[in-house]
C-alpha cells in the first residue's frame, strides 16, 4: 500500500487517540489496513471502542493487515520520502459491533463537534464515577457535568432516551465539520460523520439529573430597581476578571448600569441568566 506521509499523519493523529501502545495485545498498540484499490481504510482499537478512517491511498490488490503505531510514527519521522510503501502482518481482529435492525437513528448538527470541544473542558476524566466521565446525548442536546459545574448545550437530537457516550477524544481530534448520523442499540452505538467512524459501547449507569439543576426560562430574570447607581458600579469594579465562570457581562455607561449575557437587552436592569447553559 502506497500513501503519502502527510496523509498518514492526520490519520494517526486521529488513530492514535484509540491505540493502547502499552496493551500486551497486538492488536490494540496496531493500526489495521483494510481495503482494495477501491477503497482504503485505517482503523484502531482498544478492546471496547472502534475508530476508521478512510484514507487516500493506493494499492493495486486486496489488503488487510496491522502495523504497529509506534512503526508507523518512526516511518513518518525517519522516511525521507513524501510517498511511503507499507506493508504489514495479518492479525485476527475483534469483530466489529453492527447495528441491529431496530437500532435508533438520529442525524447529528452540522455543529456536533464544536459542541463537544466546548463541553471536554468540563469533563472530569479521572473521576470516579465513570458516568461522569462521558458526554450525555438526549433529545434536548449535549449535556456535561463533573459533579460541581454543569454546561447544557440545546440542540436537537432525535433521541427517545438518554444516552451517554465515552469521552470522545478520536472525535474530537477529527474536528467534524460536516452533519453526521447516530445509530444506538443494545448498549452500543457508532457514529458515522464524513470518513469517520466511531463505534463502541455506551456508558452504563444513571447520569445525574442535570434538568433539575437548570432552571426553566422564567426562572432566569430578575428586575433590579438601582437607587444608588455610583456604589454599585463603584462595587462592580471589585470584583475580580474571571472569563470562564462569569455568567453576567457588565458594561458602565452612567448614568445607567447596562447588563447582558453578550446577547441579552441592554438597559437600567440586571439580566441573569445560567452560567451553566448556553443559549
């Protein structure tokens, strides 16, 4: 099989988010080649999840075998040329998941991956909870929490249940910019967003109830009436500069005190909307 280098690069920066380098098993610290001169594809594994790539290379015949990513990194470091020749060992891989015939399909925004990029910060990946871990999904969009903050992230996903997926690093290091679809069965699922594929098995256990914690759109404003204008922005300049927490913009214009969410009415009046939910 022929590919460029800088072809497999990208892969691999994808890829290698799966592969388990220290696993005494070669197919988990390998990344396989499947295909025909039709269609080429990469994938990795770590026992539970499953990430391919389609890939732009050549080979005259069919393929199928592993090379391992630590070979495949030293190849691209070392190798002076742009076209690099690869060839490999035949493993027996695991058999990959397939959705059943009832599996749920939802179609997933055009935004799905700039959603999961701003709600990976929150995540706890060390937490003890595993559920914690993962990302929620439901019908009323992308939810994360690590126990102490909490962001809500409204979208539609055609959902009848909630699911909660992995820590999605593969995803996340693909950057998706395109729509993409969501099958769920059993206790798996795979998505499926351009040439990537990602398939594995859904976290199990209850997600806290984070419906309970967002109040509804009623609950969010609040009137003020300021008498004393002066001391209040006098006050408000003490409080220190946070980005990240700050869910109430403030801007000084006297004799008026105008507030906002960056997207809220400006006026003599306080706005306070959750920091925890994006709307």
């Amino acid at each position: 099989m022929k590919i460029e280098k800088k072809n497999l690069n990208e892969a691999l920066k994808v890829l290698g988010k799966v592969v388990s380098q220290t696993s005494p098993v070669d197919v988990q610290k390998s990344i396989r080649f499947v295909g025909d001169a039709e269609r080429i594809t990469a994938m990795a594994t770590d026992g539970i999840e499953v990430v391919s790539l389609k890939l732009e290379a050549f080979t005259e015949h069919e393929i199928d075998f592993c090379v391992p990513f630590k070979d495949l990194k030293d190849m691209i470091r070392f190798e002076r040329s742009e076209m690099l020749e690869i060839d490999g060992t035949h493993l027996d891989y695991p058999q990959i998941k397939q959705p059943t015939a009832d599996a749920v399909s939802a179609i997933l925004p055009i935004n799905f991956g700039d959603l999961l990029a701003q709600a990976a910060p929150i995540i706890d990946r060390n937490n003890y909870r595993r559920i914690l871990q993962g990302i929620n999904l439901s019908s009323s969009g992308v939810t994360v929490t690590d126990g102490k903050q909490l962001l809500h992230q409204p979208c539609h996903i055609a959902l009848s249940k909630d699911i909660t997926l992995p820590f999605p690093s593969a995803l996340l290091a693909f950057k998706p910019a395109e729509m993409g679809t969501l099958q769920v069965w059993e206790n798996y699922f795979c998505i499926e967003i351009g040439h990537f594929k990602w398939t594995g098995k859904l976290l199990e256990g209850n997600y806290p109830n984070w419906r309970n914690v967002i109040p509804a759109d009623e609950q969010l404003n609040y009137c003020i009436t300021l008498t004393d204008v002066e001391t209040v922005i006098n006050w408000l300049k003490l409080v220190p500069s946070c980005k990240e927490p700050n869910g109430i913009e403030f801007t000084t214009t006297p004799p008026r005190l105008p507030t906002g969410t960056g997207n809220g009415k400006v006026g003599n009046l306080f706005k306070k909307r959750s920091i925890y939910e994006r709307r």
